[in-house]
C-alpha cells in the first residue's frame, strides 16, 4: 500500500479532496482501508461483516461520477456503520444472533445520506447485543478489543466504530448513542464521537433500544470531520416522527474559531470527582487547554444525578423492553447470559414506574434549561477511568468500589434524558498509553458552537499525533 | 410514604410475578439474574423522590426547539 493511502495519517477531509481532484481514487482508498480490516480485524473484531466486494463496486462507481462531474463532497470516505443500521443487502444483526438473517431491502436514511455525499460502506461494525451494554462484549460474533490494549473493553455499545476508527481502517462512522454508546468508545479509544440532538439526525433503518432517548450520530478521527458527517446526516426526514424540521446550519463555518465570548460551566460534583487521578490530570490540562482558546471558565453547583440516572433507567428499560417483547418471550435463550436479564427485567416495570420517570425526566429538563443560562457548553470527562480489562464489572475510585455502569453511564446519561448535544473527544493519555475522553455539552440544536468548541481546543491541547501498537506489528 | 431502606426482592417474589402477573416463562436459570437486575434497578428508580417530579406532567413527546439562547 503506496505511503498516499495511510488512512491513519489522513483525514476524512483531505482523502475526500484528493478524490475529488482525481490525485487518488476512491478505488485505491477503499482497498487500502479494506488491507487494515483484513489484517486486523481477526484480532480486534471490529467488524461483524466486511462488505469486501459491495465496497469495491460502491468505490468505482464514485470514481465513475468524479469522473462525470459530480461534485460529492465526502467522496470515497470509508465507513464503518454499527451493525443496528440497515444497509441494503446485508444483515443487520444488531449483534444478536437472533437477527442474523435479517435482510433489510433498503438503507438506513443516515446511511443513504452519507452514500450520497461519497462515502464508501466497508462494513457492519460490532456492538454490544442490541446495543445493551457499555463494553461490546458479544458471545455470538466475539468480543470487540481495545486497539491500544487488546485486554481492555473498547467501551460500547458502537465499540466496533472507535476500533476502526482508531486503527486506521475507516475515516467515518455512523453509531448510536441512548446512554453514551458513541462517546463511551470513543473516549476509551482516543477517537471523536458526537451524540446529537435528539430528533436532528433521522433513526429511520435502526434497531430501537429506546424510543424516546435513541440518537444516531458521527464518530470520526477529528473534529472536523465529525462535523462534515453531521453536515450530509442532519436534518429533516418524514420517516421518523421525531425528526426536527428546523434547518441545518453550515457546521463547518465557525471550524478555526477561537471561544473568545464562550462560556464553559465545570460541574464539578457529580462529574468531577471521584476521578482516575490520571483523569483528573488531563482534565485539569483540558480545562487550561479551553482557558487558552479563549473560553471563560464558570464553577457551576449542580444538582444530584440520583434521580436523573434512575429516570433514565426506567424509560430505557421499560421502551426496550417493549421494542423487544416478541423476542423476549419467545427467544430468550438466544440472548446473551448478559442482555436477557435486561431485556427480561423491563417487563416487570409499572406504567406508574414509567410515567414518575416521565415527569422527572420533564424536570430535569427545565432544571438544566435554567441552569444553561449561566454558560454556553459544560465541560466534563466523558469518562472518570480509563479503559478497565475484559471481564472487570466495577472499578475503584476514591477506595470505594463503584459498578461500571455508574462509573461510565452516570456522566453521558444525563443529556440522554434530556436530549442535549454532548462531544466527546480525546483529551490526554495514561502513562501505560490509554486514551483520556473530555465531555462538551451544549444547548439542544447548538452542534455549531459544539464542533467549533471541540476544534479549538483540538487545536489548544495539540495533543502529538498517537498510532496504537498494535497497527505497528 | 416509601422509605429509603433498599428493596429487597427474593427469588420467590420474582417467579411469582413472572408467572402472575408479567406472564414471563423463566427458566431456574433465569431467575437469579432477573433478580438481581430488578433489586438494582427497582433501587435506582425508588431514588426519584417525589419533589422530584411533583408538579410535572408526563414528558410524552421530546420537542427541544423551543430551548433556545
């Protein structure tokens, strides 16, 4: 593979221009990132099915329309998508072997929007089972590594796009996000990850978990590029109910703006402490880091995350059960040892249970309404601990021992319930080499301000340019 | 009034209500760790205290454009 090709020293941005301008085709891009998969996938099973062939045709047929005049301006871009999206043809499995032979007809809206900018789909990519889980472990299709340290979880559950993304063999993804399933992975694998607003990016074509919490959202190697996804994935579409209508902002006009005016919050219960100390260490850097772009930094008290993580409990249990309720009952030995229980449990909740959450969750919104007059963004960690070992079910912080799922879920879930915009994207790394994830969070529709926010202080931090070792051997 | 001890929930309770009421089929196998998912879970949700939430209707649509600047 000519140096030209190295998709890890490129981004999606420059692959797309030097499509467009003929110097490399989509063709040569496609196989190069087709190379990687071949020769790292068997290990980190990023990937539950590589579209070897559907992607070499969809490569040429880019490089025919170039050719023609066509203006695509992500043109020949590989993809990854989480495989809870269609694309026509192939299964979508959503991890579960339940639904192996699933064969959707047509693709998933945000799938053909991005088909229709350029990109080029290499593959359905692996995920915790019905997206259920935080760490992409899955006995049916096996367990999704971490790229920087194959004994370690990926993070989930769209764990299959951050391995791919960081190891070179996709520029782009498509995941989803219902409690921090794109901004988990990415910041325990050193990517971008960017959980829209509720209702900006069409769902149609995806395997619901929870109807009323579900995101769809880019997960990409920069900024910049996160925000040339959303650019071809936002915006209205008559096939989901809860699609906005307002109009798409040009997300790439404020890229390259410092943040002079903006007002960043700092949680600092809840979200700031207990930390890993090395966490605490790039955060204390990131926050100098935002200070240096420009941005005012506002100490915020915030209020208690109990009720927040036991409303968002109750709705995602409750809607996923009742999206899954067939399989439930009449499949349930086909499930994981670890998703069947979930999936099981949510029968049992009451239509009280639901609607108490329902009018917490209300609350919570209106509470944070008022308290994001005081500032622009939050800032947070996305996560308090870096990437934990395959099999670890808690973690120690501050001498307590927590449950993973407090310590990863309770700082993304919060902008689950009440449908806001967060970042996550990568802020240090630990002296044994693990990525370190921040958090910005903004106003529901304000992704503009957030992938400018999360430029700069790409910029301010410059963190120097990182290659897992495994991509090495 | 609920109090704030934890909901404890024996395995007994769960096969009862699988069978009365959610009309669930559980294997032995399967009751111990819906158990333990709903002791959590039941625990979690009982920490919505109802100043929490008194004086709001149900959220039954997510429409976020009016919170704007």
């Amino acid at each position: 593979m000519s140096a030209a090709l190295e998709l890890l020293e490129k981004s999606a941005g420059e692959v797309s221009a030097q499509v467009r301008s003929r110097a490399i085709s989509a063709v040569e891009v496609t196989q190069g990132a087709l190379d990687r998969i071949e020769a790292l996938n068997p290990q980190l099973r990023a990937f539950i099915t590589v579209m070897t062939k559907q992607a070499q045709a969809e490569a040429a047929a880019v490089d025919r329309l170039i050719a023609s005049g066509r203006d695509l301006p992500l043109a020949g871009v590989p993809i990854a998508i989480k495989d809870s999206f269609d694309v026509a043809g192939v299964p979508t499995t959503a991890g579960s072997k339940i639904l192996a032979n699933s064969r959707p007809q047509a693709d998933a809206e945000s799938v053909k929007r991005l088909r229709d900018a350029g990109c080029v789909v290499v593959g359905k990519s692996s995920l915790h089972e019905f997206a259920y889980g935080f760490t992409s472990r899955n006995p049916h299709y096996g367990d999704c590594r971490n790229p920087w340290d194959p004994a370690r979880i990926p993070g989930g559950s769209s764990g299959g796009n951050a391995v791919a993304l960081a190891t070179g063999m996709v520029l782009g993804a498509i995941g989803g996000d219902t409690g921090g399933s794109i901004r988990l992975p990415a910041a325990l694998c050193g990517v971008v990850g960017l959980k829209v607003t509720y209702g900006l990016v069409s769902r149609h074509g995806g395997v619901p978990l929870s109807w009323s919490i579900d995101t769809v959202g880019p997960m990409a190697r920069t900024v910049a590029d996160a925000a040339r996804l959303l650019q071809a994935m936002a915006g209205y579409d008559a096939k989901d109910s809860a699609c906005s209508r307002l109009p798409v902002p040009d997300y790439l006009a404020d890229l390259g703006r410092d943040l002079k005016g903006v007002r960043i919050g700092i949680p600092h219960q809840g979200f700031f402490e207990p930390l890993d100390p090395e966490v605490g260490t790039a955060m204390q850097d990131s926050l100098e880091a935002l200070k240096l772009a420009g941005a005012e930094l506002v100490d915020v008290d915030w209020p208690s995350l109990e009720p927040v993580v036991g409303a968002h409990r109750s709705v995602l249990f409750a809607e996923a059960s009742a999206a899954h309720e067939k399989m439930i009952r009449f499949q349930a030995a086909e499930l994981s040892d670890d998703v069947r229980p979930l999936l099981q449990a949510g029968l049992f909740l009451t239509s009280g249970q639901y609607l108490a959450a329902q009018q917490a969750r209300r609350k919570v919104i209106e509470q944070y309404r008022g308290l994001w007059s005081r500032f622009d963004l939050l800032v947070t960690p996305t996560s308090p601990i870096p990437a934990p070992e395959i099999g670890a079910t808690t973690t120690r912080l501050d001498d307590r021992e927590v449950p993973l799922v407090r310590a990863f879920l309770d700082l993304t879930l919060p902008f689950n319930l009440t449908g806001q915009p967060a970042l996550a994207l990568p802020c240090g790394f630990t002296r044994a080499g693990l990525p370190i994830g921040l958090q910005l969070v903004g106003r529901p529709f304000a992704e503009r301000l957030l992938l400018q926010a999360g430029a700069a202080f790409e910029a301010a931090r410059g963190l120097p340019a990182r290659v897992p070792a495994v991509v090495r051997t | 009034m609920p109090d704030d001890q934890p909901q404890r929930l024996s395995e007994t309770t769960v096969r009862r209500m699988a069978q009365d009421v959610v009309r669930l089929p559980l294997t032995e196998a399967m009751v111990e760790p819906v158990r333990s998912t709903l002791e959590g879970l039941f625990n979690e949700i009982a920490a919505i205290k109802p100043e929490d939430r008194e004086g709001f209707e149900p959220l039954s649509q997510v429409i976020l454009e009016e919170w704007s600047r």
